[in-house]
C-alpha cells in the first residue's frame, strides 16, 4: 500500500471531531486493506509500531528529526529551529521545507508504507558508535522522497506524536464496521455525515464478540486478522495461551462495606488488598515469566519470584494473577509501592537490589490451569485451585489472606485488620465470578478508605522563577480518553513535589524525567509529550470550563511517580465521571 493512502486517512480523521465519523473512515481503510499489510496498518492508525504492551519504543529526540529535515532540505538546522519556534509542530515544519524543495526537484518515488514502518523499526534497533548518523540517514531517506503532506506524518510518526486522535475503542468498533456491516447494518448519510447502526442490540453484541477477543490475545491486528479470515466462528474460537499475556481485570471503587456487598452479592469472599505491583504469572515448558500489569515482561528483575514460583507451586503450567509487595528485611513490615518501584525498571545489580527490597507473592486469581481455560469458571472454584497448588511460605509466596461471610461486621473486622496491618484496604469478590479480562466489571470491588487517587499523565509545565529557577514546576494533568486515545486537561499540580530529594519526589528529579519530553516551549510554559505519569490526591472533582475533561481538581497533591504506567494507561474520563457523581451522591 502506499503510505500516500495511509496520510490521505490520516488528513481525514484529523479534520473531524466527531467520533463516529472516525470510526467510519477507518473501518472503510480496513475493508480494503490486504491482509498481510493489516498488522502495520492497525499499528500505525494507533501512531504505533510495536504493540501497546511491547517495550520497545522508537525513542528518537527532536534534535535528531531536526537534523534529518536539514540533510533532506538542504535547510540549516538553524533555520529550521527559528521555524519550529514559530510554527511549533515539527511535522508541519517538514511539511512547509519539503514543499518548497519539491517546487525545484520534481523528481520523487513514491513512498510505500512498509518502506516507512520498516526505517521506523530500524531506528529502534540502533546503538552505539555511529548510530546517530544512521539513524538520521533512515528518517531522511524518508522525508526525501515523501511529498509535503507526507513529511508531516512521518515526522509526527517518529516522533511517536500522532495527535489524529485513534484510540482502542475506535479501532474496535471499526474492525466491527469493516467485518460484520450486514449483519449490523450500518447507515451512512454521506450529507449530513451521520453514521447510526440500524440494530443496536445486534451492534453491541458484535462489539463485545470482538472486545472479547481483544481481552484474550491483547493484539488488535491478530483479532482485525481473524475477523477477516474467519468471520465470528474464528473470533470466538480465540482462547487466551499461556505465555501470551492477557489483560488484567480490573476492580470498581467503593468506601464503605453495606454497597461492596450490594455489588458483589452475599455471601463474598474479602481479602486483603496489598499495596504493592501486579504480577501476571505464566507458567509452560518448565519455563516462567513474569508480566506487569502494562503486560512487560520483568522475568529478569525478579529472579527470586521465579525462584519461588518454581519451588511452590505443584502444576506444569497456569496463568496467576498477583500483586508483589515489598517488605522490610528486618522488621519483617511491608513497604508502600514507591520503594520497590526502582526494581521494575533495574537492568543491572539485579540480586543486589532482590536482597535490599524483596518482595512477597500475595497470588490472588488463577487464568489457566494445566492448559484448561478457566477464566469462565466461578471464582470460588479458581480459589480452590490456588489453595490446592500453592505452598505457602510467608515472606516468599502465600494465597491472599482470605475469608468468607455475609455478616457485615465481621467485613467490618476483616476491613479494620487489614488497615491495620498497613494494607490499603481490602477487595471483596462475588464468589461466582467470572475472570474478566481489561475490564471493570464489578465481579470485584476495592474497599478503599480515602477519596481514590488517580493517575495522570504530565502534558505541560512551566518554568520556575526565583529559588525554583531553572526546574520544571506546576505540572499540567491529563487523563485519558479510551475512545480516542485523546489526553484531557483536567488540573495543575505544584504540592507534594519537594525542594530536596532527600525528601522525596523533587522538582530536580522530575524536571530531569520531563525535560527530554519538551514539545515546544513558550516564554516560560513547556508542552510536554505525555510519557511521565504520576499519582495525585484531591479534594474534591469539580466541574471546570477551563480543562479540556470539562473537570478540574481541586487541592491537588503529588502522591508518587508511577513508572509502572504508561500514559494510555492512566485514569480515563468515564471513571472521573463516575467519581464526580460518586461524591455528589454523598454530598
Ligand atoms: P487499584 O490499583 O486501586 O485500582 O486496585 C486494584 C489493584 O489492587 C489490583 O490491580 C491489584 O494490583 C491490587 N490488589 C492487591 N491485592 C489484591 C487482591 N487480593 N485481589 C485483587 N487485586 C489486588
């Protein structure tokens, strides 16, 4: 394909607004692309070219697409920054030095988008002495043979700053569109652009038939793949593998004991909820890795979990659910999160680290069980699995702390024990549940003392006068738009940040993780590209026209950094929504 019909989409689905609309465009783009190009496709309609829960990032500076703008258009670096400054979008830069190029040299092959997506690859495979020349030579030999409006994308692309607003949910629903368009009948009135499904029952059911097939093999291409070639019998036929990871489910936030139990009905199984990281566990062949809740794999920084997973546990392969909490040596205490946090991202002194913070196993959900799926399955059933294979062994690898019961004061108890016992809180289950994965669905709820914190995504920033001088300061957050993909304005953050890391979170060190991330600056604000994602506390969701969420928080405080998330990862709009309510509700 050529990538000329890739940007012509692209140029589309930026124009409008109108989510519908987006869906339509890219479920027609799908229809005609041949199969073998469908991967590339859903990856780079995403601004992507490894899936979301692959590491691998492309990671080019600006300073380096810079550079290869000039050696492409013959233009100084110079004069190209002057450019950026005024224009302040790198891809519309290129698009105007290349357009003015291209009225002296006529002469151009046309681009391909497997020739872009493999240079794009290239790049992330590069390191060491000359890797910088050759890697602008890559980006170049690109943007010399693209058109202008070609350059714009393919700038945007490396950078890995798309902005044409594709998230999951659209990719979804246009796989839906571009497959099953009889079976849902979709109505497009090209006048007015109005696009409705004529059965929404039948739509929703077709929705979640993919959505489903999406949670188990986390690989939009493979399920836009299978749709095509095999139509529903092939999606449904789709079974989660050990070794592949899986989304995890997710829990509702409720604070007090009575609404746990209207959600999960009575009698409930309660466990503690432990304030570490989650850890998906895959067993098969005699071999274990180990996956964050992002689905990395984090095998290697925690070779005494694979220790421990090795020895106690009697069953040749499974998929576990888990959360890996950190304790104190020597006080035998658990540690919050923030402490262990440096272990996930640790490539060397590995053992040094596992004896300074290790962590316990605190397993809480079997997936799979000797090659059965048993996610369908009720919990109780899943327990009893746990409870059969696991031996536990404190400070090493135990089953959550459970208990079962009807009885609201004894919830109470079990509540008031484990806060005291320093966890966060506790989660309670619907003993028929089923293992949903990527969603939240209420087979769960989280029993949680304070307001829920969330988590968000750094956009802007400014820079500090006086004592601040020269450090980023007052943060501006986003959540997230799972629709879109789209990060939301929803408030600022200056409290919790401290003056000396001694103390904590400092401006230094955050200045230091934001400052490769600079988009554009002006005067003393900086745009950020979302990458740095942090916890924040708060008072009280308020209503604001002045945030693009149409929310704004109110006293909000830096908790902690949260390395363990990516910036699509962080809280999404519909759950501020439902916070808001929550606490009108109360109030
Ligand atoms: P939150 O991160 O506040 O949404 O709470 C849900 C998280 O609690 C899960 O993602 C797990 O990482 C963690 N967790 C800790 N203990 C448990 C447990 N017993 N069952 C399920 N999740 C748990």
């Amino acid at each position: 394909m050529h990538y000329k019909e890739l940007v012509e989409l692209y140029e589309k689905i930026e124009s409008t607004s109108k989510r519908l609309e987006k869906t339509y465009l890219v479920s027609k783009f799908l229809k005609k692309t041949i199969v073998s190009d469908l991967s590339m496709i859903i990856l780079l309609l995403q601004g992507r070219i490894f899936p979301s829960w692959d590491e691998r990032k492309i990671g080019v500076a600006t300073k380096m697409v810079i550079k290869a703008i000039s050696k492409s258009t013959g233009r100084s670096v110079d004069t190209i920054e002057e450019t950026w400054k005024k224009m302040g979008d790198l891809g519309r830069v290129a698009e105007e030095l290349v357009k003015t190029k291209r009225q002296v040299t006529l002469f151009q092959t046309e681009l391909n988008v497997k020739k872009v997506f493999d240079n794009m690859r290239k790049l992330t495979t590069l390191e060491g002495t000359g890797s910088v020349d050759h890697k602008v030579g890559l980006i170049s030999e690109l943007l010399t043979s693209a058109s202008p409006t070609e350059a714009r994308y393919i700038v945007r692309n490396v950078l890995e700053d798309l902005r044409v607003g594709i998230g999951e949910g659209i990719i979804r629903d246009a796989i839906v569109w571009a497959n099953f368009e009889e079976e849902i009948k979709v109505n497009y009135d090209s006048e007015t652009k109005a696009i409705t499904p004529d059965d929404r029952e039948q739509y929703n059911k077709f929705v979640n038939i993919v959505q489903e097939a999406f949670d188990v093999v986390n690989d939009f291409a493979k399920v836009a793949r299978i749709a095509k070639e095999e139509g529903v019998e092939g999606l449904k036929k789709l079974e989660l593998s050990v070794g592949n990871p899986i989304k995890v489910m997710l829990y509702q936030k409720v604070t007090v004991i009575a609404d746990a139990f209207e959600k999960v009905g009575k009698p409930a199984a309660l466990e503690f909820k432990y304030d570490g990281f989650r850890m998906q566990i895959h067993k098969f062949d005699g071999k274990i890795i180990l996956y964050t809740r992002r689905l990395e794999d984090v095998t290697t920084q925690f070779p005494e979990v694979v220790e421990y997973v090795k020895e106690n546990i009697d069953a040749d392969s499974f998929i576990l659910d888990s959360e890996a909490v950190g304790y104190d040596q020597k006080t035998k205490k658990y540690l919050p999160f923030q402490k262990i946090s440096q272990r996930i991202k640790r490539k060397y002194n590995i053992g040094e680290l596992a004896n300074q913070f290790p962590v316990e196993l605190n397993v809480f959900d079997i997936m799979n069980f000797n090659g059965e799926n048993i996610i369908k399955k009720p919990f109780k059933f899943r327990r009893e699995i746990l409870e059969k294979i696991i031996k536990p062994v404190p400070y090493k690898i135990i089953y959550a702390k459970q208990i079962i019961t009807s009885d609201e004061q004894e919830a109470q108890n079990f509540y008031e024990e484990a806060l005291a016992a320093g966890e966060e809180g506790i989660m309670m289950k619907n003993l028929d549940g089923i293992y949903k994965p990527g969603s939240r669905v209420g087979y769960g709820v989280k029993v949680k003392p304070v307001m829920e914190s969330l988590d968000l995504v750094i956009v802007a920033a400014e820079w500090g006068t006086g004592k601040r001088g020269g450090w980023l300061t007052s943060y501006t957050l986003a959540c997230v738009d799972p629709d879109t993909g789209e990060f939301l304005e929803i408030g600022k953050v200056g409290t919790g940040i401290k003056e000396l890391k001694e103390e904590g979170t400092s401006f230094g060190e955050m200045t230091e993780l934001l400052k490769p991330h600079i988009i554009k600056e002006k005067g003393r604000e900086v745009k950020i590209k979302p990458v740095v994602v942090i916890e924040v506390n708060y008072e009280e969701i308020q209503h604001s026209p002045n945030y693009s969420s149409g929310f704004a928080l109110r006293f909000p405080r830096l908790i902690r950094l949260r390395e363990d998330r990516r910036a699509d990862e962080v809280s999404d709009i519909e759950l501020i929504e439902d916070l808001f309510h929550s606490q009108r509700g109360r109030g």
